[in-house]
C-alpha cells in the first residue's frame, strides 16, 4: 500500500488469521495527527481463490457485520483453501454513530466509488477498498440491510454486468446464497456504488438487503450466517458445513425497475396499506400520506405504477417530499 495516506500492520500475503486496522488520517479539532482505524482480518491459507467480504457499507445495517464478526472469532484457517480478506465495519465512522451516512463529512458511502485517496475520510475509504483491496481479489460480498428507512424482505441482489461471461457467475453466486428473493438492482443506474464498481473491475459480486428498519431480526441473522456460508463453500474458499443449512423457501427472482421506488411529494405522515410480501398491482393504493398539522386537508394516496410484490417499505412515519415510501420488486429473470 506504498504511495497512499493509509497505513497497516496486515501482511496480505501471509497464511494465518491476522486482525488489525487499516489507519486512515484524521485531524481533527482535538487530535492533530490522529488517525481512523478501521477493523480488518485476514484468513489466509492454501492457493484458493481471495473473497472480500465488507459490512457496514452504511451505518445502519447491522447483519452483515454481525456475521463478519462471528468468522473473524470462529473460523479456523486450516479450513481455508484461499484468502479472505473481512472488513467488518468499513465505514466505521457511520457505524459509530449508526447513521447511513458518515457524522464527519455527510456523504453516503457507496455513492463515492471510486473514491479519492486524497479527498475527504469517506471518499478515501471508498479510494481504499477500490484501490488497494479490489485488485487483491477474485470475489467481492456486500452485505446491506434496509437501514433505519426502509424494510426490505431479507434478499440476495444480482449487480447487472455487461459480461455474459461474469453475469453468469454472478448470478450463480447469487443462487448459492439461497435467499428468499434472488433482485436485480441497479440502484436506478448509479455507478457509484461498492457493487458496480467491483463488477467494472471484474469480481464475482453478491450483494443482500437483510430486513432492517434500524434493527436486527433473528431470521435476517440467520439467513446471512447461512448465505456466507453458502457462499465461501461456493467458492472453494471454505469446506461446506452440515450444520449450515439452505433456506428451504423456493426461489424467486425480481427486479426493481424504473417504476419499482414510490415516493411521496409532500411533508407529512405515511400510512402504509399493505405489508411487506403482498402481491399488488399498478393502480393500487399503496398508502396515504397524511397532514397532521392542518387537518382539514385529506391526505394524499400514493398509487403503484406497476405490478409486483411489496419488497421495501418506509420505516418513519414522517416524510418529506422526494422519500421513498414504498418499492416493488417485479418478476423477471436475470439476463
């Protein structure tokens, strides 16, 4: 990691378990040359293939780095055939504060790819894993959850690729995972994300939405536990283990299209009208927001624009103009 303002004491090519940080600088009003130190492991041994697997992309989400946590303690390197490379809590400043953006620069993560070594701390951790780990692997697994905003159905997410070639993968990687709900999104085109990036730089990459609403569910742990599991025998980075089971749940594939994200065009109140898994149909009301401070005025409906099942739904109850209230997750296949 020569020429770069970060520093660690991980050798990346030494067989083992190693923890530590990556230091990153950071001066600020009461620490002149003080420094970020965001958690990283290496589990490193035979010639096998290196996967990253990152958490807390965004502060609030908290499966992903749960699960990282546990193999971090528990796996043992003599199962490992390859590298992996866990960065449990990227964004450590958004995960101290459990915020999706960061407390120190107000810039979201993962739409600063491919970030600047130079810039501001969040664009220099998206320089960091762009720059300095993506070039180090074959795989890359970005673990989300819905946040403090939204609840979405605990899901494996296939990041388009333009490569026949590495779509293929990506979606076998993807099925490997064995998620309730196999999604296609895009984040309406956004380059700027961890997932596009990888894909760009060529990784077999498999993102997850795990529930959310700020909060950790059993059933959201233990599908990702399983998932990453799933994925690292898939791989061939780690044996498979009896005791991690797939999800029975049959398998299904969507896609959050153009018309999938409702949002709502006034400040108000939302009253969602149907539950998360419900089939609905374009024309449908999907909820109301409601104007608490002058209640003369009726509330305003939002309407789906296409048919699908309810896949994410707003988790405050206040809303501003431009926030997304309610997204559906239409069928499809993955090409």
């Amino acid at each position: 990691m020569s020429n770069t303002p970060w520093q660690t004491d991980i050798d990346f090519d030494k067989h083992g378990k190693q923890t530590g940080f990556i230091r990153l600088p950071y001066s600020e009003h009461d620490d002149a040359w003080g420094v970020l130190p965001v958690p990283i492991a290496v589990i490193s041994n035979g010639d096998g293939p290196t996967v990253i697997l990152e958490g807390g992309n965004h502060g609030d989400e908290y499966e992903g780095p749960i699960v990282l946590g546990e193999i971090i303690r528990d796996l043992d390197p003599g199962r490992v055939n390859g590298r992996l490379i866990i960065v449990p809590a990227i964004n450590l400043p958004a995960v101290k504060a459990g915020m999706r953006v960061s407390p120190i620069d107000g810039l979201n993560f993962n739409r600063t790819f491919p970030g600047d070594p130079l810039g501001s701390t969040t664009l220099q951790l998206s320089s960091l894993v762009h720059d300095a780990l993506f070039p180090l692997a074959d795989a890359f697994v970005d673990l989300h959850s819905g946040g403090s905003s939204l609840s979405i159905i605990p899901s494996a997410i296939i990041e388009p690729s333009d490569d026949p070639a590495l779509a293929g993968k990506i979606q076998a990687a993807v099925a490997a995972f064995d998620a309730p709900m196999t999604v296609v999104i895009s984040n309406r085109g956004d380059p700027r994300t961890s997932t596009a990036s990888a894909v760009r730089a060529g990784l077999v990459t498999v993102g997850t939405e795990m529930a959310g609403a700020g909060t950790v569910t059993p059933e959201a742990v233990k599908i990702c536990r399983t998932g990453v599991h799933n994925l690292l025998s898939h791989f061939g980075v780690v044996e498979s283990d009896a005791a991690n089971e797939g999800n029975d749940a049959p398998r299904t594939f969507y896609e959050l299209g153009s018309k999938a994200h409702h949002l709502s065009e006034d400040e108000g109140v939302f009253e969602p009208l149907h539950t998360l898994g419900t089939n609905v149909r374009a024309g449908q009301k999907a909820g109301r927001v409601h104007f608490l401070s002058d209640p003369r005025r009726a509330p305003k409906d939002i309407v789906f624009e296409t048919d699908g099942i309810l896949y994410g739904l707003r988790h405050p109850g206040r809303v501003r103009a431009g926030n997304c209230c309610v997204v559906v997750a239409s069928p499809s296949q993955p090409s």
